[in-house]
C-alpha cells in the first residue's frame, strides 16, 4: 500500500453564526490522513464530527484554516470541480440519508451512476449486486418513505459506494442497523478500503464500528482530544482502547453494550 | 401593533407575495386601460356607433372580475398553504382566529393598494399604445398621449374592489374551516400511475385525442364556410372536440413521458432520473395542471382568433351591406324628378359619376316587390355585373340573404307560377340570383326581390323609390348626415305622382359606403379589441396558476437540489434541471393550442384575407396580441424561475 498523504487539514475552525449568536463547531483541527487508510471518528454528540466532514466534502465552508485533498486546497477551489471532485472521488453516506423521496431506493442509487455517465445498460446490473451485498434487493421498487430507518441507511450506503470512489466520508452508517446488519456493512466498507484501496473517514459512536478502522480520532468540543492506532494490535485489544479513551471522554459509549 | 407585524410578515413572505402582487398589477393595468379605452372621448368621436364599444368593455369587466376574483382566491389559497405553518403556530400560540384573519386581511389589504396603484400607473401608459392602436386601424394621425380618465379609474376601482373582496372572502373560510391540525399536516407521499389504466389503452386515448383536434379543425374550418345556421353546430362541435382532444392528450402527458423514458433506459442517462422523478412525483397533479393550462391558453388563442375573425368577417360583409357609394330610399309615390336636387346637391360634396333612380312595385297579394328588368339590370351594370335576359312571361327571383334562400325555394316548388294583374308568369329554371346588392332596402325589401318585365312593371303602383349613386373616389362618411340634412332641411320639395297622396309616416333611408365602411371598422376594433382583452385575462389566469404550483412545493423542491447538489451535481446542471423542470410546465402546454391557433388563423386567413378591407389588420394585430402575450407569459416564467431559483439555491455562495 503507497502512503501517499491524500488528505491535510491545516487549523481549520468552523463557526455558525445565527444572527449573533455564534456557535464554534470546530475550534481548531488539523490532521492528516494518508491514501488508503480506515480513519474513525468519535465524539459526543455535537463534538464538530458531522461539521468536519461536511467541510472535508467541500458541502460546507469552513470559516478558517485550509483543506488539501490530493493536493488541491478544497476551501478555494472553483464551483464546477467541487462538484465534479464529488461525483468522481467522493462517497459520502450522510447521517440524515439525504434520499430523495421523488424516486424509488433504486433509482436513488443508480443517480450516483447516471451523473457520473455510467451506460445505461450497466447500471440495473451494478444496482442490482450491490443491493444483494447489502441485503436490501427485494425493496428496490419501493419509496423512501416506504422503508425502515435502516434499510434507508443500507441504501444511502449503496449510493455512496457503488461508484467505488476514492474516498468516503460515511456519518454514523451504521447508527440505525441491528448488529448483523451493521457487520455486513462494515465488511462491505472494510473489502472497499482493503480492495480498491480506498480512503475512509468513519463517524461512529458504536466502539465496535470503531474498531475496523486503523486509526481513531477522538473529537471533543470542535478539537481534537486524543488519537489512536491499531497498528499489530488485534481488533478486540484496539476495541479495548477505544473503550478507555472513551471513558477518558466521558462520551457516550455506555448505551452501545 | 398589527398594522406593524403585518408589514413585518410581508417583508419575510416577500417571495410568497411576488406572484400574486404581479398578477394583480396586470390585472389591473389591464382593467383600467381597456375601461379607459372605452371611455376616451377621442376614441368614441372616431365613429358614430363607437359608444357600443364602451358597453363592451364594461360588460367584458364584469366577466373579468369574476375569472379575477378566481385567480385572487387561487393566490391567497397558495399565500395559505405555504404559511399554514407559521398560521398553526399563531393558532397553538394562542392568538385567536378572528386576530389571525385580521393579520392576513391588513397584509393583503396593503398588497392590494399598492398593487392597485402601481396597476393603475402602467395601464395609463398602456392606454397611450393602445389608442394609438385603434387610430392606426382608422387611419388617422396618431402621436403618443398620456391622459387620465376619472370615469374609467372609478370603474377600476369599483371593479377592483368587488373582486378582491370575493376572493379575499373565500379565503378567510378556508381559515376558518381548516383545523389547526391540517394546517400542520403536510404529505410527502409520490402519486402513482394507476395500474389499471394500460399504457396501449392510454395511447390509444391519446391518438384518439389527436383525431379528434384534427377533425375538430377540420368542422371548425367547414363551418366556417357554411352559410346556414347549422355553421354553428359544426362550430361547437368543433370547439368541444378540440378542447376535449387538448384536455385528454395533456392530461396523460407526464404519465406517457415517464413510461417512454422509462422503456426505453432513457432515464439512465445524466440526470434524466432526477427531472423524471421531480415530474414523476406530482404525476397526476402536474397531468391536470397541464391540461388546465392548456385549456385555458386554448380558450385565450381562440378567443383572439374568434375577436380577429369576426371582426375580419364584419368586413367581408361589408360588400353586401354597401354595395353602393350612396343611396337615397323613400316608402312613398314622389316623382322620379323629384331627387334632381337632391343629385345636385350630392355632387357639389363629391362629383356623382353615374345615378339610378328605380322604383319598387307593390305585388298584390304577394308580400314581395317588384323590380322592373332595365332597373335591374342597371343596378346589376353599375355593380359591375353582366346584365340578364328575361322573356316577358317569366321571372325571376333576386335574393342576396342566405338565410332566406331555402324558403323562397321551398315557395316555389309548391307554387312555381306568379299571378300579376292577370298574367302568369313563369320560372321555368327556378332562377334565383344572389349577387349582393342591399336588398333590405335598396334593390327591394326583406332581402328578396321579383324581377319582371318592364311592361308589366309599368302596371304595378310605385309606393317606393330608390336612388343609388356611384361616387368619385368613393365618397367620404359625411355625406350620411349631410344628406339627412338636407333631406329633412326643408330646401328640398318632393313631387308626388299624379293621383297620389302622401302616406301618413314616410319611411326614409340613407347609405353611405364610406360611413358604413368607418362603422364596421368600429366593430371590428370593438370586437377584436374585446377579444384581446379576454385572452389577456384568461392568459393572466393560467400563468400565475402554473407560477403557483411551481413554486408551491419550494421546500420539497430545495430539499430534492441540495440532495444532488451533496453527491456532485454540477451548480450548472442543477440550473439547467430547474429550467427543464419549469419549462416543462410552462411551454410544453403551449404547444398543441399554438400549433391549433395556427391552423385556424392559417385558415381564417385564406378564407377571409381576400375580403379585408385594410391590408395588414390581421399581422399588425396578431403581432400586437403576440408581442402582449410573449411579454406576459416570458415575465411570469422569469420570476417563477427566479424565486424558484433563488429558493432552491439559498444559503449557497
Ligand atoms: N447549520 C448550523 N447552524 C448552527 N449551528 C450548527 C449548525 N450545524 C451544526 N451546528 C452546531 O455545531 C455543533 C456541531 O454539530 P455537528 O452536527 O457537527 O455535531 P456532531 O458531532 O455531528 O453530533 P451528532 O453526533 O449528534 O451527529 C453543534 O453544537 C450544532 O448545534
Ligand atoms: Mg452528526
């Protein structure tokens, strides 16, 4: 695996400013992560994790501080690459799912291949297998509304990775799944990261989500608090941890087990 | 305190009110010029009968203030709809709904002056353009004026008032009868497609729709050209066939574009998926909200094409009305000798070229006249036509009214001989002729006349006689009144014949081409002009309907973009699905009522161009309607895709 470094955040700060009364979502954050690597996210709740990534994904600006993806400062880059940086490099699984209700669960995820000039003879066939990968085949006809929270999760997760991209920034994909569900979507996100050497940043609050990834960055109050590595260590003493870092925080974690 | 928060409210629903505040500005800018028109001292002295077109235009305001009072209940239901929320929340507050419609009434009361106001400024410098319109149809020396008309402001206002207040009271029912709980309910759900109605079944539907717009162009254009009564059965029948046909085939038009692009993987390339589903989720909504517009853009065109044939048929029988430059009719025995005068006097105004002087013959027992061959034939010589042949034991019948045509026929099948003073005379042809030649009182009465040998004419009594007059360049309007003038001035003496005394009432008749010609221009302008008006209102209607509905689903709508806009949908592309999505809604409804305006006015024009008076009426005036119809339909597209727009791409930089 090349380490090449693919992703800098250099003092970025993030305020929301809602006449007068402003709110400090990242106070100051600066990490960098190489090509390749499974990066989890944890934090409390309204720790900056969703701002972070939304800033990362060009969705949002941030009001400081510069972003390099692939070498290329993302906070000044013109409009029309943003969105075409997005559809090529980016699969983003959003907290909220962001599925448009106008359109059933598979045409939703053939959106991600249309914009992105896949022939139209191709797509029902990708649609088709990554939607058995993740066990939501039998309700691709249906509407968004139609469904269960997770199997809309599932679906967002589909069109985030059906175009293999580069790089995914996934917010909680697992926040609404029961345990098998969630393992089948982790193993899916994991044979992307390990296959096609993909690039990952996972927002989690579930330890266990956590410890597929390779590295964890603790987030507390828009900083960055604390960082650990798997390196040679197995998943379940990395999962071990993860639990003590968490307690450090005091953050939320009691609720998963 | 409300007056303060109701200011307040309107600033922060600003892009609610847009719409709604334009139409009401054209409205009333419409309104007010049309009414002005009517009353303008300048255009009722064009002609004499031009005061008829005042009673049009203010008959047309009622009607126009009722589709009005339509599309203000239309707006304010929208204004509802998007701020049920904000009302709901009033309600849960706890502020009463009499306080509640207090609010909404003072926001819309303050809309509306300002809007009537503004309204009120366009349409007088509408007024200008327009008068300058009618004189150009005239002919006369026109230049651009600003002027105000009191009467036609009162009546605005009048008018204004009526049709805010109905629409304004409709809506404060909806507030009062919608539960707190409606108005926090809101569905997202998708319409679907229903399965019972079979895409074959519903093809066959609309190909059957495109045979009925196409044999409903066809019985519009032969009833056109019939000459009975029944012209009107083909006519409606025509109408109904066409709207039915657009009806039918808009209706099933999302449905039938979703299917076809979904067959045929079309929705699989580009952002197709996302314009199919943003169609797609309204199907049956957007299928009637097309087919209402379309309907309504269909009566807009046809009431145009309806106003410019009419008035362009007002014309075509012209020719029959006035046949001659100037005639002179008097119900009563005088002398032939006695309108020498008379001729004299014509011809010190305009130098008379040729004159008839005729008499009609009382036939006893038959309530027709008489008219001798050599007047007829002279009348005939003057018009321009070949002279007859008629033996002196026949006759024949003139007859230039169609609708009278069938009768007389039908009169001489059962009776073919004509008993004169012992004479039986026959019409072994069973001839009628029907060139014009003004036959209600001119060349005979009623609209027929019986031509008969000179010597048999001579036996019959001469109770009426009749000058016709051909004029040098036609003669000028004037010479109507002028010739009533002198008439009835006392300088003229009429000689009786010989034995005869003078009837108790005297019927007296005058035509003047030239006056006739001034006056069908008058209902030309009144009808085309009528027209015109109509079309706009019904144009205002559909436009701001299509505008609301656009823009009634804008939190959906912002949603659905900023969905694409996160998984890398060029900004560039969303502007060119924001246009695809609107002008979906905005011209694929024009097209089938375009493409029949231009049938029927392709139509129109070659049956009636060759009888228009003055060359270039129907393409000035169609490209007047054209131009108004193009600004008002570009202008409501605009700010539809503004504020869409502007909605949709909100908080982005
Ligand atoms: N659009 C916004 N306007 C104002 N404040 C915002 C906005 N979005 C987020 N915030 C605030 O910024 C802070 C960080 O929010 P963020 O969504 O990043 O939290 P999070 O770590 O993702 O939380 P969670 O785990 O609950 O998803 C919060 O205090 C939140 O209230
Ligand atoms: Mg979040």
């Amino acid at each position: 695996m090349s380490m090449r470094e693919i992703l800098r955040i250099d003092h970025i700060q993030k305020y929301y400013d809602n006449s007068g009364n402003i709110t400090k979502a990242i106070k100051d954050i600066s990490f960098s992560v190489q090509e390749g690597e499974f990066v989890g996210i944890m934090g409390a709740s309204g720790s900056g994790k969703t701002t972070l990534l939304n800033c990362i994904s060009t969705i949002d600006r941030a009001s400081a501080g510069h972003i390099y993806l692939a070498g290329t400062d993302v906070t000044e880059i013109k409009e029309k690459e943003i969105a075409r940086f997005r559809r090529e490099n980016l699969g983003f699984v959003f907290q909220d799912f962001n599925l448009l209700d106008t359109l059933t669960v598979s045409e939703n995820i053939a959106l991600t291949l249309t914009i992105n000039h896949v022939s139209p003879e191709q797509v029902s066939g990708l649609v088709h297998k990554i939607a058995v990968t993740l066990d939501i085949a039998d309700i691709l006809e249906k509407y968004p509304y139609q469904i269960s929270g997770g199997q809309k999760q599932r679906c967002a997760c589909a069109r985030a990775l059906i175009n293999k991209p580069k790089l995914i920034l996934a917010d909680e994909p697992t926040g609404a799944l029961d345990s098998h569900s969630s393992q089948v979507l982790l193993s899916t996100i994991q044979s992307i990261n390990t296959e096609l050497g993909a690039t990952i940043l996972m927002v989690t609050h579930d330890a266990f989500s956590a410890s597929h990834a390779s590295r964890i960055l603790f987030l507390r109050d828009g900083e960055i608090f604390g960082e650990i590595l798997k390196e040679h260590d197995t998943r379940r003493v990395f999962f071990e941890k993860t639990l003590d870092v968490l307690t450090k925080i005091g953050g939320g974690v009691g609720d998963v087990f | 305190m409300y007056f303060k928060l109701a200011r307040r409210n309107i600033k922060r629903s600003a892009k609610d009110y847009v719409i709604y505040f334009i139409t009401i500005i054209f409205i009333v800018m419409i309104m007010y010029s049309f009414l002005a028109l009517g009353f303008s001292a300048d255009i009722i002295s064009i002609s004499e009968n031009m005061p008829i077109f005042t009673t049009y235009i203010i008959a047309l305001s009622v009607i126009v203030t009722l589709i009005s009072s339509f599309i203000v209940s239309y707006a304010v239901g929208f204004m509802l709809k998007q701020r049920k929320k904000e009302f709901a929340i009033y309600e849960l507050l706890g502020m009463e709904v009499g306080a509640i419609q207090k609010l909404f009434l003072i926001e819309n009361a303050v809309i509306g002056v300002l809007a009537f106001l503004i309204g009120l400024a366009a349409g007088t410098m509408l007024v200008g353009i327009l008068t300058q319109i009618v004189k150009n149809i005239f002919d006369i020396p026109h230049s651009y004026r600003v002027s105000f008309s009191i009467k036609a402001l009162l009546l605005s206002f009048v008018f204004f008032m009526l049709m805010y207040g109905a629409g304004l009271a409709r809506s404060i029912r909806i507030i009062r009868q919608k539960k707190t709980v409606d108005l926090l309910y809101d569905s997202r759900k998708n319409e679907v497609i229903s399965k019972q109605g079979r895409t074959s079944l519903r093809l066959a539907l609309v190909i059957f729709s495109v045979f009925a717009i196409g044999t409903g162009i066809f019985l519009g254009g032969y009833g056109l050209t019939m000459q009975t009564n029944s012209a009107w059965g083909y006519l409606i029948g025509s109408i109904i066939l066409l709207l039915a046909g657009v009806y039918v085939i808009y209706r099933n038009f999302p449905i039938m574009l979703i299917t076809y692009a979904k067959r045929k993987n079309l929705k699989y390339s580009e952002c197709n998926l996302f314009y199919l589903g943003q169609i797609g989720h309204r199907v049956q909504s957007s299928g009637r909200m097309m087919a209402i517009t379309a309907i309504l853009l269909t009566i807009s065109l046809m009431t145009m094409f309806i106003g410019l044939v009419t008035g362009a048929g007002y014309k075509a029988n012209m020719e029959t009305y006035y046949p001659y430059d100037a005639g002179v009719a008097f119900d009563a025995p005088f002398t032939k000798n006695s309108f020498d005068g008379l001729i004299s006097f014509v011809d010190e105004k305009c130098p008379v070229q040729e004159e008839i002087v005729f008499y009609l013959h009382d036939v006893d027992g038959y309530s027709i006249d008489a008219l001798a061959l050599s007047d007829y034939n002279a009348l005939r010589s003057m018009l321009g036509l070949e002279t007859v042949e008629l033996p002196d034991d026949e006759y024949l019948v003139h007859c230039d009214t169609w609708t009278h045509i069938e009768s007389i026929r039908a009169a001489m099948n059962k009776q073919p001989d004509v008993t004169i003073m012992d004479a039986t005379l026959k019409n072994p042809q069973a001839r009628i002729n029907e060139e014009a030649m003004e036959q209600f009182q001119m060349a005979g009465t009623n609209g027929y006349v019986l031509i008969v040998a000179d010597t048999i004419a001579a036996m019959l009594p001469a109770n009426k006689i009749r000058v016709v007059m051909k004029l040098e360049n036609g003669g000028i309007p004037e010479l109507r009144s002028e010739i009533r003038r002198y008439l009835n001035s006392g300088q003229w003496h009429p000689e009786l014949q010989a034995g005869e005394i003078l009837p108790e009432h005297v019927t007296m008749g005058v035509t003047v081409k030239a006056w006739g010609l001034s006056n069908s221009l008058t209902s030309f302008t009144s009808i085309s002009f009528c027209g015109l008006y109509l079309s706009i209102v019904f144009i205002l209607l559909s436009c701001s309907i299509l505008a609301f509905e656009q823009l009634s689903a804008l939190d959906i709508n912002r949603r659905n973009y900023q969905i694409i806009d996160k998984i890398g949908v060029s900004r560039q592309m969303q502007q060119k699905l924001v246009h695809r999505e609107l002008s979906t809604f905005f011209f694929i409804p024009l097209v089938l009522p375009i493409i029949v305006m231009a049938v029927l006015m392709f139509g129109a024009q070659r049956l009636y161009s060759a009888y228009v008076y003055q060359k270039g009426i129907i393409p000035l005036y169609g490209f007047a309607t054209i131009t108004i119809f193009a600004i008002l339909y570009s202008a409501y597209y605009v700010v539809t895709c503004h504020l869409f727009k502007s909605n949709i791409f909100m908080n982005k930089t």
